[in-house]
C-alpha cells in the first residue's frame, strides 16, 4: 500500500522552522560587518531561553500585543551614548491571512517600535561551550543588567518564508515593501538552510549597506 504523507500542520510548521533557526549562527547567514553595522549580532529568537526570556517587539507604553517573530536577530549599537538597534526578523508564512497579519505587524508605522530584552536572556551565552554572557557581548553595556534592555529599533528588515504555492504567485502579482524580503519555505524548514549562498546573498541584501552605490 502506497504510504500516504499529510502536510505539517502550521503549529507543526512553525516548530520546524523554528527549530532550524536555531542552528543558524549568532551573525545571520551573508551578514558583512561594515561601518553602518559596526556593532554586535545576536540571535534573539530562538535560543536556549525559555520562551519567557527571549527578546520580543512591543511599542511604547504597552504591555501586551506583543510581537514575537519566528526569528529575531539584533544588531546592537556599539556606542553606550546613542542606543539602538537594529532587527533581523524572519517569519514563516503557511497561509495568505497568515502572510497578511505578519505584513501588517511590520508596516511602516509614525509610531516607534522598542526591542525588549530580558535581563534572563542579558546573563545567559550565547554559545554552548563559551560562558561569556551576552551582555558583556553587547558594547553598549558597561555593567552587569538589573533591568531588561529596552532599545529603539533603527532599521527593520523582515525575511518571509512562503510554501511554493504562495511564494510563486506573491513573486508574479505582488510588489514588496522596502523593509521586506522573500524566500520559500523549503529554505528555512532545511536543515542546512543557513548554508545556502542563495539565502546568504538574499540577507546580505537585506542591509542599510544596499542602499548606498558604494559599500561604506
């Protein structure tokens, strides 16, 4: 008897994805340090802290309605008299409503948007094997944190991944926002997905760098 395979579930997806992501490394893949980004990477989401602890997306003066991407990576300022950051989101896509949800999270908006990093997540390495906290990581930083780090993002950019269907008809009809970028779903569920030059050149893209004729 022919064996018959269902589709994953999105929860099932959405784990997956997640799960890949965790093996990408604390600098996302194409990322060239250079004089716009001088600063420190972090993978924010996911990582061995508990879900609580993670770093999450909020606006000011709420505390709930939060944003919680599939993937977060920062970019910190290195420089403890101007604080910001930059954010790297990646987000898994399996439906068009889901798409459209995820879009509108990160619409240009006059509002500003904080980055919330939990003083959990501040004391804990960021690699197995290397005790080094990631807040001695972070330049930004001069003393051990007593309060979570709560920054003003700088610059967005967001990586969507769409299953094939999605991806093929967003690519011929749709036009994408300047902060987007999109890839299909294949990439982020393969488990050597972070090894694609294809993807590695598509982040690399996803830069403020991209904007200027010569690479400052």
């Amino acid at each position: 008897m022919r064996e018959i395979r269902l589709a994953p579930t999105r929860a099932r997806l959405d784990d997956l994805v997640r799960k890949r992501l965790g093996r990408w490394p604390q600098e996302p893949p194409g990322i060239v340090r250079n004089a716009k980004q001088p600063g420190t990477w972090l993978r924010g989401r996911p990582c061995e802290a508990s879900p609580v602890g993670m770093p999450f997306l909020k606006l000011p003066g709420t505390s709930t309605f939060r944003t919680i991407p599939d993937g977060l990576w920062l970019h910190f300022s290195p420089d403890p008299a101007d604080r910001w950051a930059d954010i790297l989101c990646i987000e898994a896509c399996s439906s068009v409503p889901n798409l459209r949800d995820k879009r509108a999270r990160f619409a240009p908006s006059t509002t500003s948007l904080l980055v919330v990093c939990p003083v959990p997540w501040l004391e804990e390495p960021a690699e197995i094997g290397d005790p080094t906290p990631r807040w001695r990581m972070i330049r930004l930083l001069r003393a051990p944190p007593t309060e979570p780090l709560v920054l003003p993002v700088r610059d967005v950019r967001v990586l969507y991944g769409l299953k094939a269907r999605i991806y093929d008809g967003f690519l011929r009809t749709q036009m994408p926002q300047p902060h987007e970028y999109f890839c299909p779903m294949d990439v982020l569920t393969d488990e050597y997905g972070h090894q694609d030059p294809a993807l590695a050149a598509l982040i690399a893209r996803a830069s403020a760098t991209a904007n200027f004729m010569t690479m400052p």
